[in-house]
C-alpha cells in the first residue's frame, strides 16, 4: 500500500476548496470575490505543481 502524502493533499484540497468558493462568489454576484478567488486557485495549483516538478 502507497503511503499518502499529506501536504501534497491538503493542498489539493485547498485548489478545490478555492474553485467551490468561486461558485459562491458566482452565486452571490460578487465580481472582486469570484477574481479573487480564481486567481489563489491557479496560483496554490501553479505552487502545488512546482513543489511536484522540484521533488523528481
């Protein structure tokens, strides 16, 4: 069995967790909240991705 690497998780799941907010920012109308928000997702993906290519 592969043992889980948890930073790498957490961080996963912060990506998602930043993508469902814009869905909240969506629903509320809120154009600052919804840029906000998709700009920390690409940029903790972007950190996520980085960390991943220096590990190889």
């Amino acid at each position: 069995m592969k043992n889980i690497n948890i930073p790498m998780l957490l961080l996963a799941m912060l990506v998602i967790l930043m993508f469902i907010a814009v869905g909240v920012a969506i629903a509320f109308r809120n154009v600052w909240l919804i840029l906000l928000f998709i700009i920390l997702g690409f940029a903790i993906m972007g950190y996520g991705i980085s960390l991943k290519r220096k590990r190889k």
